[in-house]
C-alpha cells in the first residue's frame, strides 16, 4: 500500500507541475493570439489538448493500483502513446521554463530598477530623443523570447507523436560474436540470446510478445539471458510474463544433467511493484532468476560461468551495493572458467571491467530509445550525455560489455533504435 501511495503522490505532483505549465503558457498565448478571428477555436483546441494529456496521468492516479490492469487494445495504443507524450512534452520543458522565468523576472527587475533611477520623465524624454535604449531593446527581446518560447512544449508534443508513428518499430535480431579469451574449442560457437527491458505491462502485451517467439527460436539459441526490466511497473501482468516464459522454456528445455538454459536478472522496474514477487513468480514459470548467484556450464571438457547480480533497492548507494553484491557472487566462482555477468545497469561495467569479468550483459538504457545519429558518441543523442555506455558493444581492461537496446518500452518511442532481439555466438 506504501508504495501505491508514493506512487501515486509522485503523480498527482507531476500531473499538477504539468497543469500549472500548460495554465501558464495558455494565458501568456492567449494575450498575444486574442486579437485573431480564430481564436476561439485555438483557445478550444488547446483546451482539448490539455484535458487529453492529463487524462491519462488522471488514469493513473485515480484507478485503482497502478493503472489499467489489462494490456490497452492495439487500435488505442497509438491514441494513448500521443496523450503520454504531450505530457513528457511538458514535463521535459518544466525546468527550462523555471528557469526562463527566473532570467526574465531579474530583467524585467533590473529595468524597472534603471528605470526608477533616471526617472520615468528622463526615460521618456530619452526614449524620444535618441530612440529606444538599451534596457528597452533587453526588455523587449527577452518578451519576444519568452512568447515563442512558449510554443516549444507544443512543438516537441507534435515531434513526438510524430516519432510514435514513424519511428523505428520493427524487432531486429543483432548477431554478435563475441571473442572471450580462454574459452574452450568445445564452447566456442555456443549462441546466446539476450533480450532485456520488455516492460510487460499496460502497452506489452501477449499479442507483441508472441511475435518475437519466433524471432527467438529462428535463433536456434543454447542459452537465452534476460537483463531486467520484464515486468513494468505493476505485478497484476506478472501472469502475462509467466505464460511468455513458460512458451521460451520450450525454445530451450533444461537438459536432464546440468543447469537451466534460460537465465536471468531483475531491473529497477520489477521492484517498483514487488520484486519478490516477480522473482518467485517468473522462477516458478521457467525462468531461472540469479541473485548474486551464478551457474557453471558445460558442453565437452569445456566450462563457462554465467552469474546474475541483483538490482540495489537502494537508489541512494546503488553502486556501492552491486560492488557487495559482486563480492558476495565471486566467493563462489573459479578465477580460471571464463566469467558472463548479467547486470541489469550497464554503468556497472566500470567496476566489473576490474575484476576479471569476461563479458557484461546490460540492459536498462533501451540503447537510448532516440537517437539523430549512428556514432552513439554524437552530441545529437542526448543519452550520451547521461551514460557513458548506453548501446551496443564495448571493450576496455579486457572485459567487454554488451547493452541490449530493449524488447519493450514504457513509452511508444523510439527513432534509429529498434527493439532488438541480441544473438551472442561465443568464438
């Protein structure tokens, strides 16, 4: 109930940041637009842009639990994927536009503070002579700025609704041989599959996952790891995820003599609800969760070690927590078997690359979900500003790190960075 709670509060905040944004923009657009003969319509057309982004933070907030407890019908996913996004629209815009209030109100300050000094009679007597001053030319271009500033939100919401229509969509399935060094002859072509961040939930449902069933059996894998985030953000689609688990068991059935084939790791979002949960149920349905725990495998005089770490409940010191957790899986492996670890948060890789681990597998990022450029190190992709792996393959200090760009989402967008479906041939 706690977290329901907090969950909701958060919301409500948000929702009512939103609102106060939207209020404000809409009376500082009105006082400009008033004079058109079409206002009217555009004062209503924005009024129904409003009401169509809060209804669905006002869904959230209102219905019971978490939100909708079924998957959306695929011919409203579109329509709901707008509402989201003129909201994250807004959202994104929250702190620029605190903070163009905060420059234009020390200006608008400062000029009437010039103003007062020379006096309004000097300043129009100025103002007449030698034409418009300089506070007067700050003042005046700091408003126009300000008005067209405020149709940013309104462009980035047309911008992304047109991404969720256009964007990337189609599942990839992305071959990778990865090179590990002491790796025996015997294991050396083995195929693993990783799939990560699915976020079952209220837009993944059985109709999508059922398709990439057969992407994950054309790949005729050895092994299939899963890196996180399986379960978005509430535990009644945890039935959902088991009946998918239970259909990719059969892609990889455990043999009679050694370990379960089909491996994972928790993610931030499985905890949001009940991580204990999610890791009974989804163990009990076929998949194998490691909690700071591995397994040894073998094929021929060949072994490889596949550990999975935990996700820190503890934001605060999360990485200080995985550095414990690490410690606490190590004390059972063999420094001389080649190491895989599934990790759920791939800027985990700059403490495992230290401690002779052969290869990472990550998730979380969704391979930054937008991207204008191919180099991942561009400008243009803004996730290179917040992670330092995000996407793609990295080697460094003789480890590697391979990060999933994401089966699911949790918001219908993506640009040059489909869902991807990873084929790992070990060599």
């Amino acid at each position: 109930m706690l977290r329901i709670f907090i969950f909701k509060l958060v919301l409500v905040t948000i929702a009512l940041l939103i609102l106060v944004l939207e209020i404000h923009i809409g009376k500082k657009l009105a006082a400009r637009l008033r004079p058109l003969r079409s206002f009217k319509i555009l004062k209503r057309a924005y009024l129904v842009f409003i009401l169509g982004g809060q209804s669905v933070m006002l869904l959230a907030i209102f219905y019971p639990g978490r939100g909708p407890e079924t998957t959306l019908p695929h011919w409203f996913q579109p329509l709901y994927g707008s509402l989201m996004a003129i909201n994250y629209a807004h959202a994104v815009w929250l702190v620029p536009f605190g903070l163009m209030a905060l420059v234009m109100f020390l200006v608008k300050k400062a000029y009437a503070r010039k103003s007062s000094a020379q006096g309004i009679a000097e300043t129009s007597t100025a103002e007449n002579e030698e034409g418009i001053t300089r506070w007067d030319f700050l003042n005046k271009s700091a408003a126009l700025f300000g008005f067209a500033a405020n149709f940013l939100p309104t462009v980035t919401s047309v911008g992304a609704i047109s991404g969720i229509f256009l964007g990337s969509k189609e599942i990839v399935t992305m071959p990778k041989e990865i090179h590990i060094r002491s790796l025996h002859d015997d294991l050396k072509g083995v195929k693993i599959v990783q799939i990560s961040d699915i976020h079952v939930g209220t837009l993944i449902g059985e109709r999508y996952l059922g398709f990439t069933l057969d992407l994950i059996r054309n790949a005729k894998p050895d092994y299939i790891v899963v890196t996180g985030d399986i379960i978005d953000s509430n535990n009644v689609f945890l039935p959902v995820a088991a009946r998918y688990f239970r259909a990719i068991e059969q892609i990889v059935p455990q043999r009679k003599k050694g370990p379960p084939r089909l491996l994972g790791v928790l993610g931030n979002h499985d905890l949001i609800d009940d991580g204990e949960a999610v890791a009974k149920g989804l163990t009990q349905a076929g998949l194998k969760i490691l909690r700071n725990s591995s397994v040894t495998t073998t094929r021929g005089r060949g072994s490889l070690q596949i550990a999975g770490l935990d996700y820190p409940r503890d934001m605060s010191s999360r990485f200080s927590i995985m550095q414990n957790y690490f410690a606490q899986t190590q004390a059972s492996l063999k420094r001389e078997i080649p190491l895989v670890v599934l990790n759920h948060h791939p800027s985990d890789f700059e403490f495992l690359k230290t401690q002779r681990v052969d290869l990472v597998l990550s998730g979380h990022t969704h391979g930054g979900q937008i991207n204008f450029s191919e180099d991942r190190n561009s400008p243009l992709n803004a996730t290179t500003y917040i992670y330092k792996y995000y996407i793609d393959h990295y080697s460094e200090a003789a480890s590697q790190l391979y990060v999933n760009r994401g089966l699911g989402h949790w918001f219908p967008l993506r640009i040059h960075c489909p869902p991807e479906i990873t084929v790992l041939t070990l060599v």
